[in-house]
C-alpha cells in the first residue's frame, strides 16, 4: 500500500530499523546493552528493558508514582516515548500513498504500523492505553494534533495557544490552564500553517500574523516569530456545533422573554442595528440570532475578515477578505467587499464586524435603500458605540464635518444592542437603545432595555434583571406597523412594562 512494505518481511525490518534509535557515542554495543530503555510514556503503563538476566525484575514506573510527578513532567515523558514512536512511523511509511486514503483507511494503516513498532520496542500498555497513544498520533498525522479532543468538545468557547508548552481553554466563561503541549514550536507552526492554509492563506516568517477559519466556521488567529516570542501563538474561537437561537439566550438570561421578542420585530421589520460589544461578549452569536428572523425571500450578502456566520436562509451570497500576497499585491479589504456589494442587488447587507473605513460605506448603504443592515463592532455601551463609529468614519481620511457625520449616523443608524460578558463569566444583554436624532451636535438615544445590577450570590454570580423603561412607542413603531408587528410590539412592551413593576 505504501510502497514501503511490499512484503511482511521487508515490513518488519523496514520497521524495525526505522524504530531504532541510534546509539550515542561512547555508548556500549548493543549486546552488551540489551534493549534500549525508554522513560515511561506517563499511560500508567511501563516501558520495560529486556533483561540479560531474565530473573532480575526490571525497572518500571508505576501509574501511581507517574500521577505523583507534576503535569508537565508527565507530558514531557509520554511526549519522548510518543516522539519516538512518531518518527520511527514517518520513516516506516510514504506519506503520498497515505494521502491517498480516506481518513478511516489511513487510521487503520497507522494502527498496524504503529502496533508494529510497539512490539518491537516492547512497550508495555494496555489496549485501551494503545489506542489512546494511536488516537494522538493519528491526530497528528490526519489532524490538528493535541487540538483535537479540545475541538470535539462542546462546551468550550475558545481555545488559547501560548506557545508549544502552554494552551488555556475557556468554559463557562471562566479561562483555564489544560495539560496539553505541542510536541514543540515546529510542530505547533505546522498545524497553524495547516489550518490557513485550508482558506488559502498563508502564515511564516514574512507574514507572520493570519485570521483564518475553521471548517464549522470557528475564527481562527495565528500570530508567528519573529512577533511573538515564546513560539507561536494561535487562538481560536470556537463555534458550538447547535447554533444558538433567542429561545436558548432566554433559557440563560441573556435576555427576558419580552426583549427576545422586541430583537425578532427588530430582525423581521427591516431595522438597521448595530450589535455593539467587549471581546468574547456575543456580539457574532447574537448576530446570528437576529438574521434568524429575515425572511427568506430576501437576498443577503454578508461581508466578514473570516468567514464566520451561519446563516440559513437559502439566498445568502458569502464574501470573505483577501490578504496581499508575497509580493504585497491582490489585497481585498473590507471597504472593497461593502462597495462591491452595492453593485450585488443586497436586499440587506450584513458586515461582521466594523472595524475601519468601511463603516462610511456601511452607513452610506443603510441610508440608501438597504434597510435592516446589520453590523458590529467594539464598544462598551451605545454611545461609545456611536462616537466609535465616527471615529472609524474620520479616520479613514473622509474630510467630513463632525456634524454631518453625525447626521449621517442618526439617519442610519436605528437600534444598537449592547452584549457584555460580565465578571462571573455570564453574558447578557445590557441594552437595546434607539437613535433618536441630533439635538444641537449631540446624538440623541433612548433605552428601551436595560440590565441592572443587583449584587452577588455566595458562589460570586451576579445577580441582576432586564428592565423595561417604560418607552410605550419606540422610533421604528411606523416601521412595525408597516411590517404589521405593530400589535405584537406593544404586547411585548406592555409585558415587559409590567414584569418590571413586579
């Protein structure tokens, strides 16, 4: 099959001499050394010598004293017996034919060789502690390495790579140190190159930072030596595998049962928002939670960095950022994506995040026809929100004058959602805000939801609740109306306005 074991017997010496390690110099010869030791693998079980005196018990270490050693000793044994062991595979296979495989197939080639090489090499392990050795070398050949079982797990939202020795998950809104290492900062770059390369992009010594994406659309950053110090550094965000729905955020306070039916008329009516919000807050899921409720009639472009919403609608047109290549050419920014959907017949445009000049086009495109764009950015309330926006307008060389861009804004801009992601890890949605209008040079807005904090339980979980302020009419109730979710908007605000006063 590989063109390296054309028969059982070539096989096995082809194996055995690749699973060989070298003698060092000085050392004895080996019929004087017997078997090479290897230091324990940390599986529980032991790599034994093979004794001149078959009567002399040979040394092992024993699952108890390896559970006595501290975390990272334990990786640094298994990694140089799984090293071993991985090398002496690449050298007993052609990895062009293995290509050639599907993934079960080549697991089961693996499997063989590598059962192979534990023979030979006596290694003493129980078969469930083989194939948990086979699970890690085959995610290192077919996969993403020791970021596989942390990518299979649900509950993790992102995973944090700070060099090959120290990778850091968070769960439940909570960041913690994991136990799993990269063999070393090679093999770390290389599944980094692994992962962009997938999405045509490229990560070395002469680009050294990336955003990229997963295949389930988890948004993935790398940045490389000569920039980062310590080895690479990869972070990815993680998508959970049920896409969240406003029913769900209810279900965890995110947001009351009244404010997730004002965010469905929101979705459903046309209204242009902004989802504003911290790092890590929700802003992509909430997102996504909004564009549920566009109809499916609708033709929808989305503009992002990296490929990240996950859109169900069936005319749905995704556009993706390019990077320039190696010789600085054949950039396409976001500026490029938003004036080039202009000329793509949106019925609505959705931009996921706004993070430079584009939000001159983005605005320009909401002021124009294409009402119930949707985009977000970083800010810590509304109204930062909308000086950011502003700021980002400015900055991108538009000599504008402060108050027509403000204008600009108010004429927009019609609701931002405000999510945070508190210090006990939960996240919630702190406001719905409408843009009123311009008094003077002063943008004018008004709560429509806010949350409020109450205090702290004995565990350290905020306590708190949404609250209505008491607005019977908002600034898109014509736009509902014409929708016809008039009806529904103010049985949601009345029962919003009541749950308050309770």
């Amino acid at each position: 099959m590989f063109g390296k074991r054309s028969t059982a017997d070539d096989d096995r010496s082809t194996v055995a001499e690749a699973a060989r390690p070298s003698a060092p110099t000085g050392a004895p010869p080996p019929a004087e050394q017997g078997r090479t030791p290897f230091p324990s693998a940390g599986l529980g079980a032991p790599l034994v010598t093979a004794p001149e005196n078959p009567s002399r018990t040979p040394t092992t270490v024993t699952r108890q004293q390896m559970m006595s050693t501290a975390d990272s000793r334990r990786s640094e044994f298994y990694y140089e017996v799984k090293g071993t062991i991985f090398g002496a595979l690449i050298e007993a296979i052609d990895l062009a034919q293995l290509a050639r495989l599907d993934a079960e197939a080549a697991r089961e080639e693996i499997r063989d060789i590598v059962n192979e090489i534990i023979a030979i090499k006596n290694v003493v392990m129980s078969i469930s502690e083989q194939e948990e050795l086979l699970d890690d070398i085959c995610n290192d050949v077919l996969g993403y390495g020791p970021l596989e079982p942390l990518l299979a797990r649900d509950d993790i939202a992102d995973i944090m790579v700070n060099g090959s020795g120290t990778v850091y998950i968070e769960v439940a809104g909570k960041i913690q140190r994991t136990g799993i290492r990269f063999r070393d900062n090679q093999q770390l770059l290389n599944i980094c190159q692994r992962i962009v390369s997938q999405v045509g992009r490229r990560v070395d010594e002469s680009s050294p930072i990336c955003d990229a994406r997963l295949a389930d659309g988890s948004r993935v950053n790398v940045i490389a030596p000569p920039l980062a110090i310590d080895g690479p550094a990869l972070t990815i965000r993680k998508f959970r595998k049920e896409k969240l729905t406003l029913e769900q955020l209810v279900k965890y306070g995110t947001i009351t049962p009244e404010g997730a039916q004002i965010l469905k008329i929101i979705g459903r009516c046309r209204v242009n928002t902004i989802v504003s919000g911290g790092t890590g807050s929700g802003k992509t899921t909430l997102l996504n939670c909004l564009t549920e409720y566009i109809d499916n009639t609708e033709r929808i472009i989305t503009c992002e960095d990296a490929a990240e919403l996950q859109l169900q609608q069936p005319h749905v047109v995704r556009l993706e950022t390019r990077p320039p290549n190696l010789e600085g050419e054949g950039q396409v920014t976001m500026r490029d994506l938003v004036r080039n959907c202009l000329r793509m017949r949106p019925e609505r445009i959705i931009v996921g995040e706004v993070r430079g000049p584009e939000a001159f086009d983005l605005l320009q495109a909401m002021n124009t026809g294409h009402d119930g764009s949707m985009g977000t950015l970083h800010a810590n309330n509304p109204r930062e929100g909308l000086s950011r926006l502003e700021s980002m307008i400015t900055m991108g060389g538009f000599t504008l004058p402060s108050r027509t861009i403000r204008e600009m804004i108010c004429a927009s801009v019609d609701v931002v959602i405000q999510a945070a992601r508190l210090r006990d890890g939960s996240r919630r949605i702190t406001h719905i805000t409408e843009v009123m209008g311009l008094e003077g040079d002063v943008i004018i807005t008004q709560d429509l939801f806010v949350y409020e904090l109450l205090g702290e339980d004995a565990n350290g979980n905020l306590i708190g609740r949404h609250k209505s302020t008491g607005i019977g009419r908002p600034r898109f109730w014509d736009r509902a109306r014409y929708y016809g979710e008039d009806k529904n908007l103010a049985t949601a605000l009345d029962a919003a306005e009541k749950a308050t006063k309770a």
